[in-house]
C-alpha cells in the first residue's frame, strides 16, 4: 500500500491527503453538530466548470474514492460528499450536493447523498433515488 503511495504522482499524493484528512474531520464534524448547520459550512459557489476545473474534479473524485478505501470504517456517502464539497470548494469549483431516498429491495428507506460538478458525478448517485434536498 505505501508502495502504491509514492508511485503516483507528488499532484495525487496531496489530493489524498487532503481528502483523507478532512474525510476524518468532517467524519467527526457530523457527530457534533446539528445537521441543519451542514449546508450553511459546505456552501458552494455558483458558475460552470471550464476545462481545467474538469481536471480538478477527476482529481478529487480519485482521491475520495482512494482515502475512503484507507480508513478503517467505512465513510458514509455524505461525509464523501462533503469532503468533496469542500476540496471544490477551496479550489472555486462550483458543485451541487444531492440528498434523497429510495426504497431497498425489502421495503425499507434508505437515504443517500452525492455531489455534481458540472457534468461530472464526483460521488455518484448509484441508484434511482428520489431527490429531496439540494444545496
């Protein structure tokens, strides 16, 4: 694993220490503050995403998806969707954060978060659920 570390590029090992980190701390944000102040913290800036930005945001998307495989628990799609929203963020990307539900194969609701930039799908949607807040 720490071999993998240093084969990519000094870019990528920033971007996954950056997401693992803020990964732990938003992880740990969720836990003691009330959720009503989540989308006053994790605002985005509105406007498109120009090419570079589309680069920016591969780049994030890569190192959620490596920092969350790195964590002893497993990160829940918010706290991705989150640490997401600010890595944007601190770069003046622009993203949407999604959060919605959807029935489970035995009837139970499951509730689910993911964040666009753009076109790009940083954490996905994986499923048909129905959106009920977007920020």
């Amino acid at each position: 694993m720490l071999g993998r570390f240093f084969r990519v590029s000094g870019r990528e090992r920033r971007f996954f220490l950056e997401a693992l980190t803020l990964q732990l701390c938003v992880g740990l944000l969720l836990k003691v503050i009330p959720f009503r102040r989540i989308p006053k913290l994790f605002r985005s800036r509105e406007s498109g995403v120009d090419s570079q930005q589309a680069d920016i945001v591969l780049c994030i998307k890569q190192a959620i998806e490596r920092a969350g495989k790195v964590l002893p628990w497993r990160n829940r799609c918010l706290v991705s969707s989150l640490v997401a929203r600010k890595m944007l963020n601190r770069r003046d990307v622009p993203s949407q954060l999604s959060l919605g539900v959807a029935k489970d194969t035995g009837g139970k609701t499951v509730a689910h978060a993911w964040l666009s930039s753009g076109n790009a799908e940083v954490t996905g949607k994986h499923g048909d659920y129905q959106e009920l807040f977007v920020f």
